[in-house]
C-alpha cells in the first residue's frame, strides 16, 4: 500500500503511516471514482520541508484527478491515541458534459377539427 519512499518516511511509526492511508483514501475520495479500486501506490503522501505532508501523484491516480478537474490538492493529517485522520481538498474546474446533438423533432399537427365552436 506504500510507495518505498514512503515506507522509509515512516520506517516503525505506526501513526504515521495510519496517518498515510488515511491520506490516500481522502485523496482517492476526490476523484469521484466510487467502486474503483483505491490506486495505493499512485497516491503518496511524502513529507516536505518542515514536514507538511506533500502529495505526489502518479499513474492511474495522476489520471483520475486530471479525469475529475482537480487542482492542488492540500492534505492534513492528524494522529493521536491510536486513531488516524486525514482530509484532502482541491479545487476544481467545473465539468462541462459533452455537448447534446439536437435531434430535430417533427412540428405538431393542428388538432382534429371537432366541429365544436372556438
């Protein structure tokens, strides 16, 4: 589930890598991909200077976010008494759908003449 940058990130810290996964599945979760298979090592959580987690995306994970408009993505992580949490949020540009090919329909008939006055 973990890139091996990231298992030398948390090499014995359990938090930290609870912390990790639940990063993942937050990322995962803006793609909208519901009923896909978490991409585990195409999301890391990497830890940049000062050590704010830095998210890295690769593979089938880089496609999903482009799939689903999203920008930066910005992620906290927090760990306490044996419970990870993690949120991620990005902006995103609006989706646009396909455009819709007009079918032309046929104009409506006059209604019978009932020989009833208007």
């Amino acid at each position: 589930m973990l890139t091996e940058e990231e298992r030398e990130l948390c090499a014995g810290d359990a938090a930290g890598t609870a912390g990790r996964l639940a990063a993942k599945e937050a990322v995962f979760k803006l793609f909208g991909s519901a009923g896909a298979p978490l991409p585990w090592r195409s999301i890391e959580i990497l830890r940049a200077p000062g050590g704010r987690p830095l998210l890295r995306l690769t593979g089938r994970a880089a496609r999903l976010a482009e799939e689903a408009g999203l920008g930066p993505v910005d992620i906290s992580i927090s760990h306490d008494g044996g419970w990870a949490v993690a949120v991620a949020a990005a902006l995103a540009t609006p989706h646009t759908p396909p455009a819709l090919t007009a079918v032309p329909t046929p104009p409506l008939a006059p209604p019978p003449d009932r020989g009833e006055a208007p």
